[in-house]
C-alpha cells in the first residue's frame, strides 16, 4: 500500500540523514557540495521534522532551533510554501490559545522564542492575522494589567510588548 511505502522510504531517508549527518557537516564547513542523494535524504527528512514539530499541539522549541540550525549549517532548501503555511498557523493557533487562557508570561515568552526560532528559516510569515488576535488580547488583557503594578502583571505586560514587537506591531 502507499503509506507503507511512504513510511519505509521516509524511514530510509531518516537512516541516511542519522547516519552522514557528521561528513555532511564537514562537507558544508570545507564547502564541498554534498552527493545530492544524501542532500536530498537530509532535505525530505528535516521539511518533514519541522512540518511535524508544527503540527504537535506543543512545541518543544530548543530541539525545532537544533533542526534549524541543523538547516542552515547544511544549506538545506526548504519547502518554504508549505512550512511558511504551517508556521504562520501555527503563531495563529497560538495567539488564539492566549485569548482564552489567564495571563502567563511564560506562554508568552514561549510564542516569542518560537517565533524568533521561525525567523531563522527563509519564510514568509503571514502575520496578518495573528497581530489582529494580538490587537484583540491588547484591549482585553494588556490594557488593564498595564495599569495594575504587581510585579506579575509587570512582567506579563513587558512579555506581551516583546511579542508583539516580534510580530511587527507597536502597542503604544
């Protein structure tokens, strides 16, 4: 069948990225182009990594910054169309679980180390939507912990201004 097929070839692909991992990366730093079989294994194998950490209900974000700099030490092409897709749902999914939930700075700080890992890849984020949720979260949570001066409010407070920051919008 298609997927068992599909499972063993990803599969081999994995072996082939585990196993040359180390000569593909002196082949990157003496910048000899690798063999394209390995590239290509190396390719299927860290789209797809990322395309599941995307897709996990949490991520965890210090192994997706490895797989990226993992990436980029190896001049990895991504298929940016369908990884910017993914990221950009993501963030959204995200901000959306910020409206819902009762602030916490470090969910905060978790969407921004997320979104600066993201960053790093070649892709094109579509924020829109995400910074509208933001605007939304900025009337009914930033606005009146910004007037209390607790030390948690404080802190959530500045966390929110760093994301959106992130995100490109100003809140003042």
């Amino acid at each position: 069948s298609i997927p068992s097929v599909l499972k063993e070839a990803t599969e081999l692909n994995e072996i082939i990225y585990r196993d040359n991992l180390a000569f593909l990366r002196f082949m990157n730093e003496i910048r000899i182009p690798s063999p394209k079989p390995f590239r290509t294994a190396t390719e299927i194998v860290l789209n797809e990594k990322i395309s599941q950490m995307l897709a996990a209900e949490e991520i965890n974000v210090e192994e997706l910054s490895k797989l990226i700099s993992d990436s980029k030490a190896l001049s990895i092409e991504f298929e940016s169309d369908r990884v910017s897709l993914e990221a950009s749902e993501k963030i959204v999914k995200e901000f959306t679980k910020l409206l819902d939930t009762p602030p916490e700075s470090k969910k905060l700080e978790n969407l921004d180390k997320l979104i600066t890992a993201l960053n790093q890849l070649p892709l094109k984020l579509e924020l829109w939507y995400a910074q509208n949720i933001a605007f939304e979260i900025a009337q009914k949570t930033y606005k009146p912990l910004k007037e209390k001066k607790d030390e948690d409010s404080q802190k959530w407070v500045l966390a929110y201004e760093k994301l959106c920051k992130s995100i490109g919008i100003r809140l003042d």
